[in-house]
C-alpha cells in the first residue's frame, strides 16, 4: 500500500509540473504575441467594464467611443523594472505606462527613476479568482495586485475574499483601438 501511495504522489507532482510547465510556455507565448500588438483588459466580475485611463487616472469603465477603445488598449513590454515581468504602455499616449502611485493606478511618462520604474513593473500571474483570466502583481510591493473598487483602479493587498479575487482578476482580450 506504502509503495501504490509514493507512486501516486510522485504521479501528481509530475503531473503538477507537466502543467505548471505548459502554462508557464502558454503564457510566454501569449506575452510576446501581446508585445507586438494591443491588448484589452475585461473585468471579470464586469465584463462590460475594461481596464482603461482616463484623464491619466486608471478606471474599468464600459467602452464605448473610439477614444475609450484607445484609453483601453495597452501593448505589454519587459518590465522597465525587471525584464522578466511586463509593463503597461498605453496605445494612444506611447510615451506613457500605468504605474501606481500612492497605491492609484495612473498614467505618467517615465521620469527616469527606480522608484518610478518599479511603480510600473507588474508581476503576471494566473487569475486569482475563476479559469482563465489574469492578475497582475505590483513587483516593488509584493502581494499588492492591481484591483478596482468603485470602478477606480488601486494596488490593494490581497485580503483574501472573494471580493477582492474577482476586483483582481482580469481577461486577456485583443486590443479594442482600431
């Protein structure tokens, strides 16, 4: 009976790996497409709702006119922190990425800084709520995701509930600007 259990387990832990494996290369993949061309980002507990700027602060808000397809729309580039995470550059301001800033989401031009480097470098992880979707983990304050309460989006700690899984968890989506 001993020697069926170590089997099992080591049956398991292969098979846990054989797909940590193909996720990790399914999600590479899916992140260098995502560098050449926009990305979208759905909420996932408001799927009518995308993760967009707006007057230069970070919203989910409906999409409804060119110009919030545009606000909506980012290409995902290495990390301007770490070359192993992803920063958000904004479609129709180049020059500018989300970072978080006194735990706001905003869109600024880079400074030139660490700190301001770090602020737009996002760790991304499977979604913490549901299949499928993705979150997105602040790299200079470990456990803090990007997260929408009342619509505006934060860095929040993860407090654990549901709550917070599903304001956490996003849909990779094709870029939404033309």
């Amino acid at each position: 009976m001993k020697l069926n259990s170590i089997w099992f387990c080591r049956k398991i832990t292969c098979l846990s790996l054989t797909v940590i494996i193909l996720f990790s290369a399914f999600l590479s993949l899916s992140l260098v497409q995502a560098q050449t061309t926009s990305s979208s980002f759905q909420s996932t507990n408001f799927p009518d709702r995308y993760i967009r700027h707006k007057n230069f602060i970070g919203y989910i808000d409906p999409i409804q006119s060119d110009l919030d397809r545009s606000d909506a729309s980012f290409v995902l580039v290495p990390g301007l922190a770490d070359k192993r995470f992803f920063s958000f550059r904004s479609v129709n301001f180049p020059d500018q990425y989300l970072r978080h800033q006194n735990f706001e989401l905003k869109l600024h031009k880079p400074d030139g800084s660490d700190l301001y480097k770090n602020d737009a470098t996002f760790k991304i992880v499977p979604g913490l709520y549901g299949e499928g979707g993705f979150s997105f983990e602040s790299v200079n304050f470990p456990d803090y995701f990007i997260r929408h309460q009342n619509f505006r989006l934060y860095i929040h700690r993860i407090d654990g509930s549901e709550l917070f899984r599903k304001d956490a968890t996003f849909m990779l989506k094709p870029g939404l600007s033309h």
